[in-house]
C-alpha cells in the first residue's frame, strides 16, 4: 500500500521564515521523500490534510500543484504495477522524479556474462567452464517458462523464495541430484553477485541461502564396465581424448597398486 505524506522542515527556514514543503512515500514500512520545491510559512500550513490554508489564487495554485503531485505518484505507482517492477518507496520516487533506469533483465545480464566466458575459453576459463554456465542458463530459462509462465523478469525479483523454487524445480522435474541441483544454483549465484556489484540490485538475494553439498560414496567400475567404455564408439573427438587419458590413468594406478601389494 502506498502513503504519502506532505509536511513541512520547519527546522530550515529561509530568510523570511518559510520552510519548504517535502513529500514522503512510504511503502511497506520503508521511506522516500523528495522536496517540492515549493515553500510556505509554517503559520499557514494544514498538517493534517497536507495543504496550504487560504483562498487566494496563490495558494489555490499552491495546492493545487501539490494534488497534482499525489495524482501523478499514485499514477507513476500504477505504471510500475503493470510493468511488473518491483514497488518501493525509492522506486517510485526515482520513478516520479524520473530518475528511473530500464530493469535489467535475469536471463539478458545471465547471457552477457556467458558471452564473456566464452570469449574467454582458453585464457581465464576453461570449455567445460563455459558449458556448465550454458547449462545453468538454460534451467533457468526453462524454470521460468514452466513454473512462472515467464520469458524472462526483471533481477529485482529474484528473492529467496524464488532461488529455492529453482533449487526444488532441479531436483524434482529435472531430476538432478543433490549436488547437481546445488551447482547449477551456485552458478547461477554469480550472476546474482553480477547484478549486486553494478548496483542493479540493492540486496543480495543469496545472503540467507547456504550451499551443502552431501559426501558421495563412488563405486569403482567393474571389467565389464570398463571394457564398454573402451569399446564406446565416440563422435566426438574430445570425449575420445578423455576416455584415453582416464584409461591411462587407470592402468598406470593399477600397475602402482600391483608392485605394492604384499
């Protein structure tokens, strides 16, 4: 719900004893205010409605100026509704004041830090690297779409409710597991951090979220596993590579284990 308040900063007086006129927004218990730039003398100012008393045309004009300016934040409130935007006593009032930049957009700022990675493949980051971003984008993507029925959202609206609904959506209609869901939420936490630094968020939605991983017990592969993966028929010549250098690995630890045994 939106309150506006209009009152005077008597403690500040010009050279004739008018003080100037501020109006306060207040929106969920938390404040903005801004000055009208309009002042008047303490003795003819209505506190309780906010307004100028008198009958002259001056102050008819005065407050009239000051119902304009009630109309337009209520109206500047309605215009951050339709647009899905976050409202706060400071977004309307950066709004009203026009002081407002574009949201930027979750899944814009999320492809703009994986074209940088990208472009650095081989100097700062690695290929795998840059595929997990790529992955983690594309969960979020589809979250949006199935859960939100949304094409993308303002960064503004990612909160703590929204990052677990990401983790549970990995877990149950992806079937990702525990630590799977839980690094593809890591990962999309830098983006957060991202938005948070440049000032396009005011909080970090992250603050009270905590990332365990559980310890997992890995069986070793049996023969038969171990021949199928030497009999895979890879297309692709990079896979190829590391089930080489695995299977290097492997025999060389197994030659070590054998000379040691008693």
């Amino acid at each position: 719900m939106v309150s506006l308040l209009f009152y005077l900063r008597k403690y500040k007086q010009d050279r004739i004893g008018r003080s100037t006129i501020y109006v306060r927004i207040t929106i969920d218990g938390k404040r903005a205010e801004f000055s009208t730039r309009r002042k008047v003398h303490p003795s003819t100012w209505d506190a309780a409605y906010g307004k100028v008393l008198g009958v002259s045309q001056e102050v008819r004009q005065l407050n009239s100026y000051l119902s304009k300016i009630r109309t337009d934040l209520y109206l500047h409130a309605d215009k951050l509704r339709g647009r899905d935007q976050a409202l706060t006593a400071v977004s309307l009032k950066e709004s009203y004041l026009g002081l407002d930049r574009p949201s930027k957009m979750l899944l814009e700022i999320f492809q703009e830090h994986n074209d940088r990675v990208n472009e650095l493949i081989g100097k700062d980051f690695a290929a795998g690297t840059a595929e997990r971003y790529k992955t983690a984008k594309s969960h979020l993507s589809e979250y949006l779409r199935r859960e939100l029925r949304k094409k993308d959202i303002p960064v503004q609206h990612v909160d703590h409710a929204f990052i677990s609904g990401f983790e549970y959506y990995l877990k149950t209609k992806r079937k990702c597991s525990h630590n799977m869901a839980i690094k593809c939420v890591v990962n999309f936490k830098k983006i957060i951090r991202i938005a948070y630094a440049n000032g396009w968020i005011t909080k970090d939605p992250f603050a009270n979220w905590k990332a365990r991983l559980k310890n997992v017990e890995r069986e070793f592969l049996t023969n038969e596993e171990l021949q199928q993966l030497m009999d895979h028929p890879f297309t692709n010549e990079r896979l190829e590579h590391v089930r080489d250098c695995f299977l290097l690995l492997y025999w060389i630890g197994l030659c070590r284990c054998k000379k040691t045994d008693p």
